[in-house]
C-alpha cells in the first residue's frame, strides 16, 4: 500500500497556503525512469535497459527501411478519433469473411519492431508501406518548452502504447480472426504471439505497466490507470488466461504466462491504493513506477485521488469470483470513499458563452470531480498554465470545455457494491 498524509500532498503539488476560490499550487512534472533511478535496482536496471535497446531497435528498424528505400521522408498512416479504426462488435462470422482479414493484412504491418501498436490509426485503410511511420502522430498541440507532453525525439509519439486501448484491442481483433478463420494462419498468429510478448516485457518489476513501451519518458514512464490502460491490459491477460472463446488457440504455456502476468497486475493495483491516515481510499491517474506515489501527467492533470478511473478499478476488482483479502479490502475502503465525496445538486454544463460550468441543480446527480486533494478530500482542478485551483469556474474556458471535469462513474460502484458486499461482508476492526 502507498501511504501518504495531506502534507506530503501537499509538498508533492508546491501548494502555496491554502485559499478557497483560488490558485493554491502549481503542478509538477512527474519523474521519469532513467538510469540513475535503477542503478541500484537490479530487476529495474535490467528492465530499463531492456527497454533503451528495444527502442533503438525500434528506432534503427525505420531508418534502415528509409535508407534501403531511398527515402527522405516519412509519411503518416491515416488518424483516427477513436484508438485503432477497428471494430470489435461485429459478428463472429464476420471476422472469417474477407473485410477482416483485409484489416488483420494491416494490423500486422504496423505492428512495431517490440511487438506492440501505436493509438489513433485507421488500420483499416491499407498495409504500412516502407517509411510510413507505425502511427499517426498524437502530440501535444501546445509545443511550449515547459509543456509536460512535449516530445523527446520528433516524430516518434507512443510507439507503441496502452493508451486509448491501443495494442490490447488489435490484439483482440487478431484473436476473432484466428479463431474465425482458422488457427492454419501462421502470420496472425505470430503476430499476436509478439503482441503478447510485448505486453510480459513492457510489465514492471513490480506488476504495473507504462502507459508506453519502449519508454518514452516524461509521465509516460508512470503506471499508468488512466484511462483504464493497466485495466485493459489485465482484463485481456486474464481473458486469454481462461482460453475461452475466440482465445481457445492461445497454446497452454502462454495462457499460464498471461494468468501470472494479470495477478502480477493484480498486486500491483493492491500496493498502489493510497493510504491516508492509516485508512485505504482510491487511486491516482498515474502513480511513479517505482515508488507507486501518485504523479502527475499533462500540465493540467496533477497528482491526485482519480474518480475515474478509480471507479473502474474497483469494478473490476468486483468481478473477480475469488477474491482474496486484499482486494476485499481495497473494495470496502475504496467504496467509502466514494459514498464520502460524491457530490449531488450540481451539474457541470454549458452557461451561456461561458462554456461549461458547476451550476446548482437540484436533484442532480450524484457525480464525482475528477481530482480530489489527498489528505482533504477536496475537488482540485488544473489549468494548461500548470496552476491548480479548488474551484473548476476559475480554469480557463479552454479547460472547462475540453477536459471531463465531473463523471457519474461512481454511482455504477455504489449500484454493485450494494449486492457484492453481501457475498464478501468486510471485516470487523
């Protein structure tokens, strides 16, 4: 478990003295794995080194394609809203029909060099073709010096990732199509043997998973819950672990690795959960890989208790048929929490020309702020200018209307707690 008290909180934000309906701290970059960090770590150290050579690979793969080619330049695959222009709800038969093995073609050409798939590409365009980068580029669109998303190298941005359900969903095409059209193709199956070797060697010492791998740096070295990343990743591990359904060709071996890699994930999770004053509440968006503090990641996403994605977490672990102690505690606790903060009579919408807005409402809700303050329990907000407010009408337009700053996940939590909690009653103190 993470413990931490609403002072080093405090600390870890560069909060000035508290004020309500104010600036009171500054958000910090998060700090990522480097060498230094693992030096004395030997499982860490062998893990980041693994990573910075799987990344020059990665990276010399593209330049001898470019020199072989006669290439100048790179081009870009098609972008996507979504994380991969691919369709998991279609009919079973549908994936041994030709359109699907048409986007399996392409899912295996932009598979990258480690084994895993970029975000935001339509895949369902063409096959990669020499210098086309394996993903469209999804930087920052503030290209300040200062910005937390800022690019280390140029042009080379979540190659490959977790986030937006990248990697794990081709993963999960690939597998319909296996299973759909016959386990006899011998280049769909070896690709999801990559993908999957790509998931147990972006794993860290310590059961967590990067929100990108190889490394990138930055807060993208963190592990990684927002946006349920980590989530995805074990869900799909336990899923070929069962070696049900479209996964009945996962061979025994693999199946064992993937039911350690998602329990690894499991403890993980359980470590993880912060602790205030001796009692467990949720989790952050992101937490430090090796000392599991809560981090921060954007310039306006700031070290923090994450409904959100809090939210998700506990309805996984509710799920689970068996579970143990740990994850019967981290429920109950985690369940308190939100009982504790949820928010009713407000609403966050549209006023005017203001943008989005906190208005009264009466009989709203409940809904969660996305950032709590750990340590008070208080709703935090951040601005692109790295400053973080206790109240959301003060951030800047720009952030009020691009940023979900309230969602009602929590009330699916409060819905299934009421039934699970009568199978696994917590424990007396």
């Amino acid at each position: 478990m993470h413990f931490i008290t609403g002072i080093s909180a405090a600390l870890v934000l560069g909060f000035a003295a508290q004020t309500y309906g104010a600036v009171i701290g500054t958000n910090v970059p998060a700090t990522p794995l480097t060498a230094a960090r693992v030096a004395v770590l030997p499982a860490w150290k062998t893990y980041f080194e693994n990573s910075t050579r799987q990344r020059q690979a990665d990276q010399e793969f593209l330049r001898a394609e470019m020199r072989a080619n006669g290439l100048g330049q790179n081009t870009e695959p098609p972008e996507t809203g979504n994380a991969r222009g691919i369709d998991l709800e279609n009919p079973a038969a549908w994936y041994a029909g030709p359109a699907a093995r048409q986007i399996a073609d392409n899912l295996v050409s932009f598979q990258t060099p480690a084994g895993g798939w970029c975000k935001n590409t339509d895949y369902t365009r063409h096959r990669r073709v020499p210098g086309e980068l394996f993903g469209a580029q999804t930087g920052s669109v503030v290209s300040a010096l200062n910005d937390f998303d800022r690019l280390q190298v140029t042009r080379w941005d979540y190659v490959g990732t977790f986030d937006n359900d990248a990697t794990t969903t081709e993963l999960r095409f690939l597998a319909r199509v296996i299973a759909a059209a016959g386990t006899n193709h011998v280049a769909y199956q070896n690709s999801f043997r990559r993908g999957l070797d790509y998931i147990f060697a972006a794993q860290f010492p310590n059961g967590g998973w990067p929100q990108v791998w190889p490394l990138q740096g930055g807060y993208h070295d963190g592990i990684t819950f927002n946006d349920d990343a980590m989530l995805h990743v074990m869900g799909f591990l336990r899923d070929v672990a069962g070696g049900k359904n479209e996964f009945f060709f996962v061979p025994p071996a693999l199946r064992a690795k993937a039911d350690i890699g998602w329990r690894r994930g499991l403890d993980c999770v359980c470590a993880a959960q912060i602790v205030v004053a001796g009692r467990r509440t949720v989790w952050g968006q992101q937490h430090d890989a090796i000392t599991l503090q809560p981090a921060s990641a954007r310039n306006y996403e700031m070290p923090a208790q994450a409904s959100s994605e809090s939210a998700t977490l506990v309805l996984f672990l509710m799920q689970l048929p068996e579970p143990d102690a740990k994850v019967v505690a981290a429920v109950h606790s985690a369940v308190a929490w939100f009982e504790k903060t949820k928010i009713a009579d407000k609403a966050f919408r549209v006023v005017g020309s203001e943008s989005r807005k906190l208005v009264d409402a009466p009989g709203a809700g409940p809904v969660w702020s996305r950032y709590y303050e750990i340590g008070t329990d208080r709703p935090i907000f951040g601005d692109r200018d790295k400053s973080i407010h206790d109240d959301v009408n003060e951030i800047s337009r720009e952030r009020r209307k691009g940023y979900a700053w309230f969602k009602d996940t929590g009330k699916r939590v409060l819905e299934h707690y009421a039934k699970w909690a009568k199978a696994h009653p917590a424990e007396k103190d």
